[in-house]
C-alpha cells in the first residue's frame, strides 16, 4: 500500500514531535524545584476557569478519567485542588482549584517560561495560528496520541470527545497575564 500523505507533511509531523519532546523535557526540568509533573501542570490549568467534575475536566484536557484521577489524587493529597462528592449524583466529584493551587499554576507559569526557546526568529503568533489548525485537523476519536500524561501502552482504546469548549481550554489562545 502506498502513503498519499505529502512528503512535507510527514517531515512536519517528525518536526512537530521532535519539538514537542524537546519542550517536555525543559518542562519537566523547569517544574522539578514546585514538585510539579507537566500531567499535574495540564490539570491545574483545565481548573483555572473554575470548577468541573473528573469527566469534564478529563474530556477538557484530553485525557482519559482513570488516568487523570491518578493525577488528581497526587493533587488533592499535596492540597493544591479539593473533590467534593455532589449531592445530587453522589458518583460524581467536583474538583476545584484551592488558593494553593491557583498559586502553583501560577508559579509553573513562571518557571516554563524558561522552557520555552528565547528566538526573535520565530513567528509565535504564526506558529500557534498553525499549530491550533493541526490539533483541530485531527478527527474526533482518533487522538490517542494525544494523551499528555499515559504512556504508550495505557493509551489502547482511548477515545476521546470534543469538550463543551472545543478541548483544552484556552490552548489555542495566548496566554492573559
């Protein structure tokens, strides 16, 4: 069987990982000294508009809920969010950002700026123009690769669901400081 994909394409997709593991390891080196993981970074910011429930918050950062809930136990035991069972579906736990944790995704903000590359070269605003239509060219469904904190072999059968917002809340958007 032959590949119709563009040559460009499929070097732009090797480019795309490459960078994103490069970043991903200055994250994980810029949020060491908070104790913080990138998984943990991601779920505290999908909390920064205000509450959701596990599943709202999983299908809004894209992620499946059992992993997240790993995540969350982490977050919930170092006092940065709360899980309070609702009343009317007792199933169901709403997690919130505390002072504490809206002071670290404050803080992880601070400390990845390192991560990023300073370059007067690089268009970020085009970057991110492009990047936003990538991320929405992939059909719904078909993202398990896009599961930040699941290694390879727990991403099987994932499939995700475009959010009430359209997914990872404020991704797409520069970040308002």
């Amino acid at each position: 069987m032959t590949s119709n994909l563009d040559p460009d394409a499929r070097s732009s997709y090797r480019l795309i990982a490459l960078a994103a593991r490069l970043i991903q390891r200055r994250q994980d080196d810029a949020l060491a000294h908070l104790g913080l993981t990138r998984a943990a970074v991601i779920a505290l910011e999908g909390l920064t508009d205000g509450p959701l429930n596990q599943e709202q918050l999983a299908e809004e950062i894209r992620v499946q809920s059992q992993t997240l809930g790993r995540v969350l136990l982490r977050l919930e035991a170092a006092g940065l969010i709360t899980r309070t069972r609702q009343v009317t579906d007792r199933r169901q736990l709403m997690v919130e950002l505390t002072d504490a944790g809206s002071a670290a995704v404050e803080a992880a903000r601070e400390a990845e700026v390192n991560a990023y590359p300073h370059d007067s070269d690089i268009s970020w605003k085009a970057l991110r123009e492009e990047l936003t239509k990538f991320v929405h060219a992939v059909p719904p469904g078909h993202d398990s690769g896009v599961v930040p904190f699941a290694p390879p072999e727990h991403r099987t059968g994932h499939r995700g669901q475009a959010s009430r917002a359209g997914g990872m809340r404020g991704w797409d958007q520069p970040r308002q400081n």
